[in-house]
C-alpha cells in the first residue's frame, strides 16, 4: 500500500543518515583519541546472556582489557531507539583495540576502521547451510545487488571466525571475503565453549528451578526453530501441537520454546499447559539460547543452526520441517559443493 511504501521510505532515510553520515562523524571524532586496552562485545539484539559469554567471563577474569558488552535491541525497540543505541556504541568502539560481533549489522559499512583496531565477526551459528548476506542477493528473502554494494557491511572485517576450514567457501560466497586472505580463520567457534562447562549448566538449571521450581525432577524438551520469510517480515512457526504434545508428555516432560530473535507473530501457548508443561523462554527473557541448549535433554529444531551446536552434546536432536518442500522455504538453502 501508499502507506507502507511511504513508511519504508522512511526508515530507508533514516539509515542512510545515521550509517552514512553521524556513524562516520561520531566514529572519526571518537579516533582523535587514544586508543584503549579495551575490547566491545555488540549483539544486534538484546539477550539475557551474551552470545559468547565464557569468551567474556574468561576476557574479563584475565584482566587485561576493560571488556564492554552491548545490545542493540534490533526489533524490541523503534527503529530511532535502535540507531541510537547503534550510535552510543560507535563511539565506544572508536576507541576499542577490538571490537567482536556476534551477527551481521551495516553499522560499519561506511566507516574506515583505524589501523589500530581490529574488527572481529564471531557470527551467532556453527552451521551455515541457510543463505545469507551476499548469497540471498535477489532472492524472495535477500537484498539486492545494488543495496549489498551501497551498505557493504563485510568490508572492515579483520578476522572471521569459523568452525573448521570445510566452511571456508560458504563464507566466502556469503561474505564476498577470499579464503586465502586470512580473513577466514578456521579456528572454532567461541559461544560453543560453554556447552564444556559443567558450572555453566549447573548455574542454569540453578537459575531455571528457582524462577519454575515445578519443572524440576522433569525432562526437558527445546523448541528451537528459525524464523519464515524474511528479516523484515520474519514470522515465527505455528505448526507445533502443544496440545498433543502436552496430553503425551507432561508427566515425564516439559516443553521450552525460544523462537528465533527477529521472529514476530508468536503463536500463543494454549492456556491449559502454559507455565504447566509449556513455556515461553523468549518472552521469560530469562534464558538466552545458549543456556537453554545447554540443558535440554532433547532438541526440536528445523533449519537452524542451533542443531550443529546441541550436536556436540550427543543428545537426541528432531528435525520438525513441516514445510521442507515450500517454495517460501526452499530458496534459503545452498546447495552443496
């Protein structure tokens, strides 16, 4: 409609005046001053437990640099609010000897970083068999050419890191970044280093019993899908049967649900197993994904990547793609070489 047009042409202003004009400005400022022994850990949006907490805790317990963590609450505030916050951590982290990202953003991407700094992409998932960035350019979901070109979010990246060197080409094609230039470096991925933590998952279930002490002594089952269609417009599924699942199970189990973060349009738990044997985890905000892997005892996901990370755990992992033949679903894998 006149209406969304007009109102997409908006936040499209909006973007171009912050990420080409104040980012700039307020980061070159901020580079007249020293650099710091300081590192910035930003996530595009907000969590309960950073991405890469353990990396954090063990950064923060070294002592050797002032460790920063940030989120910039991409899709739980405006989009005014969400550039704003982007705006607070430019300047942090023009002064930053390294600043780490957990996902993509175009914060940087008409920024020239100081030779100084170093920018660190960690990404947010262990597999990468869903496309992004550069490989969904023209696609139902993905950007196009001539917007990849204009906010080219990939080209102050230092380092990348990545799970092991047979991921190297899927990167390489989604971030347009050679994998001979050192950029890619297949040296693992920091947020699964909690998942080998034993106090780590003692603390979560310390922390899940005491806010749901009903749950104890009962197995748990996580729900953990990605969202349909794309960012924008991403929208949660609605084919999980709670009340099935509920009737069959809640006597040995309960039902943990995290929906993917940009997900909007949650469908609600039915009222006579909510808080009983289902629970919103995204809506607790009580548990980050992270935590929530680590002590399911059993994983139903779809295509997200969460899957690669809970496999290091050995435990059952089930596969609900409902819609595996859709046309809406089928464009967002790649093929494999």
């Amino acid at each position: 409609s006149g209406l969304n047009k007009l109102f997409k042409k908006m936040q499209d202003c909006m973007m171009a005046v912050y990420i080409k004009e104040r980012y700039p400005e307020c980061y070159m400022k901020g580079s007249s001053n020293p650099i710091e022994q300081k590192v910035i850990f930003m996530e595009n949006v907000s969590s309960p437990s950073p991405t890469n907490s353990l990396m954090v805790k063990t950064m923060k317990k070294q002592g050797k640099y002032k460790v920063v963590t940030t989120g910039l609450c991409r899709r739980a505030v405006s989009e005014l609010e969400y550039y704003e916050n982007g705006l607070k951590f430019i300047k942090d982290a023009s002064t930053a000897k390294a600043i780490f990202l957990s996902s993509a953003n175009d914060l940087f991407s008409w920024i020239d970083l100081r030779p100084e700094s170093k920018l660190i992409q960690l990404w947010h998932g262990v597999g990468m068999f869903k496309k992004v960035g550069w490989s969904t350019v023209d696609k139902q979901f993905g950007r196009g050419q001539a917007a990849r070109e204009e906010y080219d979010q990939y080209r102050n990246y230092s380092y990348v890191t990545i799970a092991g060197k047979e991921q190297a080409w899927t990167f390489e094609d989604a971030m347009h970044i050679s994998a001979d230039s050192g950029v890619i470096v297949p040296v693992g991925v920091s947020r699964t280093d909690v998942f080998y933590d034993e106090a780590y998952s003692n603390s979560v279930y310390q922390k899940l019993y005491s806010s749901f002490p009903q749950i104890k002594n009962k197995k748990i089952i996580l729900y953990a899908p990605t969202f349909r269609g794309n960012v924008r417009g991403a929208k949660a599924p609605d084919q999980l049967d709670i009340n099935a699942m509920g009737e069959a199970l809640s006597d040995e189990y309960v039902l943990l649900i995290k929906h993917h973060g940009l997900s909007r349009d949650i469908p609600s738990i039915p009222k006579k197993w909510e808080d009983t044997f289902a629970f919103d985890m995204g809506a607790k905000k009580l548990l980050g994904i992270e935590q929530l892997l680590a002590v399911a005892d059993i994983c139903i996901s779809d295509y997200s990547s969460v899957a690669f990370e809970y496999a290091i755990m050995e435990r059952p992992l089930i596969f609900f793609a409902y819609d595996i033949k859709s046309k809406s679903v089928l464009p967002f894998f790649r093929n494999r070489r």
